[in-house]
C-alpha cells in the first residue's frame, strides 16, 4: 500500500477485490489462511497509521494455518513522499486500518465460535504427554478420522514448535481404533502414547470445511491441552 501510484480509489479497488474474497469464503467458515492474514494485515496498517511504518514476513510460511512468529516479522520506514502523496497515503491507510479490524472482528468471532463447539478429552496415557506425539480420532460428516498429532519444531525458527497433523485412516465404515494405534510405526516404537477423542457439537460437521477451520482449530485445541498439562505437571514438580 506505499507503491505508486499514490491513490487513494486505486489502493481502495485492490483492498476491495481481496475483502470481496474474503467475505465469500468466511460465509462459507473456510477461516485460514484468511484470519491469520487478516490478523498480519491489520497489525501492518495499524503499525501504518501510529509509526509509518509497514511489516513484512521474512519467510514464506510453511502451511496455510501456520502461526506468525515475532521472528518471522521485519519493519520498514514508508518511503519519502510529497506532501500530497502522504495525505493520500495517510487516507490508504487509515482506510486499511478499519477495514481490516471490520474483518478481524468477524473472523475471530467465527473462530471462537467454531473452537468453542470443538469437545476434546484425553482418554489415556496422561502421563505421556510430555513426548509431544500421540493420537487423535473423531468423527466428521459421517467418516472416521485417525491422525497423529507431533510437536515439531518450525523449519524456520528451531527454538519454537507447531503442532502438526498426519492422517492415518478416513473411513466410511467402522474401525478398531485402538487397533489401528497399535500398528502405527511410532506406537509400536515406543508403546502408550496420548490418545484423545475430539467431538464436534452441534451438527458443526454439516457446514464446517474439514482443511481449512476443522484441522487448524483441532491442532490448536490440542496443542492447548497439552501445554496446559504439561506447564501444570512442572508446577507441581
């Protein structure tokens, strides 16, 4: 938004074209990449209006959910202008501003909505948490789902970690879970891994795409858990 040319209906068409997309798709609650690049954009124009100053990721992500770390982001002053092209620009930018917490605000309200109607429960081997790998099965629109879920740490930033999810079986018909677990290569490796249980309430299956809301909203209700645990387990040791 600080290329020329400097006009404030040219920047406002271009806004207009991605929010258009951007409204289809949360109309259908498909919610990433969109709130997480909603939320980078807001924070940029925000830093626009209150410093003049813009960010940028210094790395391409890695997957459509992934988080934005404090690492990945870099700062820079706007470039000089005249005094007329930085009235304009000031207007871009305020413009983006609103328009860009608009959206945010409705998007976190799907979110929360979505996470909240997500139930998840540990069934056993608590204990075991701390490896950081285990399995999680549901049921979503009418199939089973297996997947692993494994603490692995960021390609480009080895000091945090995200949460990924390996699918193991999607079925129609019905499955011996615990017999799939215990012929997984990494269950057979190292015996009794977490196993959890994910209900999705309300009929949420019917309307609630699976890639784009459902798997980023179920890693990060487990990551969640298992910090959660984990962070308790230490303060009582």
């Amino acid at each position: 938004m600080v290329d020329e040319p400097m006009d404030f209906e040219y920047h406002e068409y271009k806004m207009l074209a991605y929010f258009k997309k951007v409204a289809d798709d949360l109309d259908n609650f498909k919610l990433y990449p969109h709130f997480r690049d909603i939320s980078m954009n807001f924070a940029s124009f925000s830093t626009l209006c209150s410093k003049d100053k813009y960010i940028k990721l210094k790395y391409e992500l890695e997957d459509i959910d992934d988080e934005v770390l404090i690492s990945d982001l870099e700062y820079f002053d706007i470039p000089k202008m005249s005094p007329q092209d930085y009235a304009e620009y000031k207007t871009i930018a305020k413009y983006g501003e609103d328009k860009f917490k608009d959206y945010f605000v409705i998007a976190k309200s799907i979110w929360s909505a979505i996470y909240e109607s997500l139930w998840l429960a540990l069934l056993e081997n608590d204990e075991e948490l701390k490896r950081g790998r285990g399995f999680v099965f549901f049921d979503y629109n009418n199939k089973n789902y297996l997947y692993r879920y494994e603490l692995k740490k960021f390609k480009r930033n080895k000091k945090e970690k995200k949460l990924i999810l390996k699918k193991i079986k999607i079925t129609s018909e019905s499955v011996n879970i615990p017999e799939l677990i215990s012929n997984d290569p990494y269950e057979k490796k190292k015996p009794n891994h977490p196993i959890f249980i994910l209900k999705i309430k309300n009929s949420t299956d019917a309307f609630i795409p699976l890639e784009e809301t459902i798997l980023p909203l179920v890693k990060r209700k487990i990551n969640s858990f298992v910090q959660q645990t984990i962070k308790e387990t230490n303060n009582h040791d």
